[in-house]
C-alpha cells in the first residue's frame, strides 16, 4: 500500500467513527463551521483571484463572483439551518394513539470531486450543503487547476479537523482510489463520460450519488423577444470562462426572419467585448484549461467546417494564448462532432425555424440538457416550451440567471446529471429522511 493510499484509508477510518457524532450534532455546531469556513475564505481572498488568475486567466470580477456563491450559500444555511433540521409531525393514520414524524440525518462520509471550470465555488458550494446535513467530507480538488487545488486543500486544513473534512490531492490514480472506499455518497461535478465511472463505482457500494454534468443547452428566441437584449446576453455568456461553463447557451434557435440581425448583434458584442484594435484581448478573454481540451475544441470547427458549416465569425485558435476566438456557426451538420458532444468552448451554433415546432423538434432530439433559455414577451409561448421540453432548470429572458437563486433546486435531469443542490435543496440532498412511528 503506498503512502498516499495508507493516509485515505486512515481517514477513512477517522471519519467512520466521526460521521456518527456529525449525525448527532447541532444546528449551532454546525453553523459555528460554516462561519469558520466563510472567515478563512474571506481571509484568502486576494490569493483566490490570484489562483484563478494563474489557473483560468479569470479576470478578478469574475474570480470575485465564485466568492460570492459561497458566501451565499453559507448566509442562507446560517439562517435556516435550524428550520431545516426540525422534525416534521404527520399523520399516523391508519394507526391510532401514536405518533409519527420525519427526520433528517446525514449520509455519513461523502466523497466530493470539484471540476476544474469553477474550482473554487463548484468545490465549496457543494461543501456548504454536506457540513450542513452532517456529514462527514473527503474532497479532491481539481488537478487541471493546481494553484487552486493546493489553494483549497490549504483552505480546508485551516478550518477542518481531517476527521470531519480532509482533502487530498492529485488525479485520476487518486480519484480510483479513493472510490474504492466504502463511502455513504459521492458528489460529482463534470463531464456526463466521468459520471458514468463515478455511478459504476458508487453502485459497488450501494452508495447515493449527486451528479452535477452538462449539456448543449439550447436557447430559444420567440418573434416577440427583445432581440438586441436576447443576443447581448447569450454573446457574454457564452464567452464566460471562455466558454468552460456547464450553464453556457449553445445551441440557438432563432426564426429565420431575424436571424441575420441576431447574429450581427452577437458578432458586434463580442468585438466590443473581447477584441481590442482587432486582436483578441487576452485580459478579458479566458483560456482552455489545458492544451487537450484547445485542440478538442479547435477540432470541433475544424470538423464542421470540413462538414460544410458555414463560419460567420470567429473560428481561429490561438496557439499561443491557449485561446478559442469567440464563434458563430451556422448549417451545422448533424454528423458533425459538436452536435454530439457539449463543446465547452466559445461557439455558438445559429439554427434557424420558421414554425416553433421546428425548433422545439430540434431540442427533443437532443439528450435532456442542464438548462434551457427561452426569450420572449409570451407568456403563452414559455409554458408551450415547457410542456414540450425537459432540462435541469430554465431561465427566461437571461441566461443561467437561476443558478443564483437559493430556493430553486440546481442540478441536471439523466443525462445532464441526478440529484440537486442549493440551499434547502442542497441539505435535503445530502441528508437522509428518516421515517419515525411512536405506538
């Protein structure tokens, strides 16, 4: 057994004796952690967006928005933790002279692995939700982004006694490792490929699993859109992270009328935007995490181009800044590459309808994805779209907007994941409801 091996296991061993005090702590105990967790993050701030800076060149507003996630996460848990944690009565019929209720107890030790696209708050969100419940943690951040790894691992050993939460870094040797362990839960987010590894592992266990993954999420535009606010907000948040978010629009439908003019405006957002004396501006534009996924990305346009797409704008790789130029595709092929898999990059494919069906045909055909966007001033039109679509979660008139909202459950539906989070969600999630009659 090698160092690294022998040091989970005595962890493990740690935590399967402390999950059981965890189970039985109280909403103050658990609390005092989280503010804990929130000072020491506050604390390190300049060092996150620096990290973020080395790891993703991410410009310090959007470093400083990951910090505000999880501020927001413990905030809300702060408040309501206590409620959350109270019994609930019912109703014991058909006994009678008896009492029954419902309550929650922690899974015990969950396995946490954070994705490299927004490894700091995608690794200490999820951390709110499992604290909350009472769990025990054994978290592996991201290798792709190192300083953010060591950054987080450093952060967690600061608050944590390792009996309760430890991190260990490395890649996917220690992943495998660490998914051998007999663990209570695993929550993953990532690609659909890697949750399918982590849904095989966890099933040896009879282990629940939380699976945050992704998809092409389509955009809808509805003849009654406001068009200049519908493609400014779809050009920023596509070029967000440079286009390394499981939230980013991918797939537009737009009707055919109105498709030169919204792709006009997305051209003239991302110039404004993203280019400076016509080059790319690396400080405002991000870069592929790696060198493996540029030329995946970069093979995409090349394949569809080779395919017969048509490349309006953009399309060009930067070998050199390890940047994807922000690009609009149209007359996509359906065999091409990039309609089989979710890009994770700064394109956009334009598709065009004349009957909404069309469009609403076009998105079926496609694998449930995590979220969908619906522009319009119809109210009609978005309950249609509804009743005719699945996705993890929608926003209207804006893009991935929800995500921000506590109350509303996050996560995906089959193939763009199981399970959810996000305040009451995310306890809910990570916690056991137990059922309890008293003859």
């Amino acid at each position: 057994m090698t160092k690294l091996s022998s040091n989970i296991h005595s962890v493990f061993k740690l935590q399967s004796e402390q999950k059981w005090v965890n189970k039985a702590s109280s909403a103050k105990q658990r609390i005092d952690k989280l503010q804990r967790l929130k000072q020491v993050i506050e604390s390190r701030k300049e060092d996150v967006i620096q990290a973020l800076h080395v790891d993703l060149r991410r410009d310090a507003e959007t470093a400083e928005a990951e910090l505000l996630i999880i501020y927001g996460e413990i905030e809300h848990c702060v408040q309501e933790l206590a409620n959350w944690m109270a019994p609930v009565e019912v109703d014991p019929t058909p006994l009678v002279d008896s009492r029954a209720r419902i309550i929650t107890e922690g899974r015990g030790i969950v396995l946490l692995f954070s994705p490299w696209n927004f490894p700091f708050a995608l690794l200490f969100a999820p951390l709110v939700s499992i604290v909350a419940a009472g769990n025990c943690a054994m978290i592996k951040p991201n290798e792709l982004a190192p300083n953010i790894s060591t950054l987080a691992a450093d952060i967690i050993r600061e608050v944590f006694d390792e009996k309760d939460v430890a991190a260990f870094e490395g890649g996917v040797a220690l992943a495998n490792e660490m998914l051998k362990l007999p663990i209570d839960h695993v929550f993953f987010t990532g690609s659909p490929a890697v949750g399918k590894i982590i849904m095989t592992a966890a099933a040896k266990h009879l282990a629940s699993v939380t699976l945050e993954l992704g998809g092409k999420n389509p955009v809808i535009v509805d003849r009654t859109a406001d068009l200049q606010s519908a493609a400014e907000k779809i050009a920023v948040m596509r070029n967000i992270n440079h286009g390394q978010v499981c939230l980013c629009p991918e797939n537009i439908w737009v009707p055919q009328e109105m498709a030169s003019e919204f792709m006009a405006i997305v051209q003239g957002t991302f110039q404004s935007l993203y280019y400076k004396d016509g080059k790319l501006n690396p400080e405002v534009n991000g870069k592929m995490i790696d060198e493996r996924n540029f030329d995946r990305v970069k093979s995409y346009i090349d394949d569809a181009r080779e395919k017969g797409a048509n490349i309006v704008f953009g399309g060009q790789a930067d070998t050199e800044l390890r940047s994807i130029h922000p690009t609009i595709m149209t007359n996509v092929p359906t065999n091409a590459k990039i309609m089989g898999e979710e890009t994770f990059g700064p394109i956009l494919n334009i598709f065009t309808y004349n009957h909404v069906d069309e469009a609403v045909l076009g998105i079926q055909q496609q694998p449930k994805p995590l979220a969908l966007y619906i522009f319009t001033k119809d109210d009609d039109f978005i309950e249609m779209i509804l009743s005719k679509t699945s996705s993890g979660g929608v926003t209207v008139n804006d893009c991935a907007v929800h995500f921000n909202v506590p109350a509303l459950p996050f996560g995906g539906v089959n193939g763009s994941g199981m399970g959810a989070y996000h305040g009451k969600h995310g306890f809910t999630e990570l916690s056991h409801q137990r059922s309890v009659l008293v003859m």
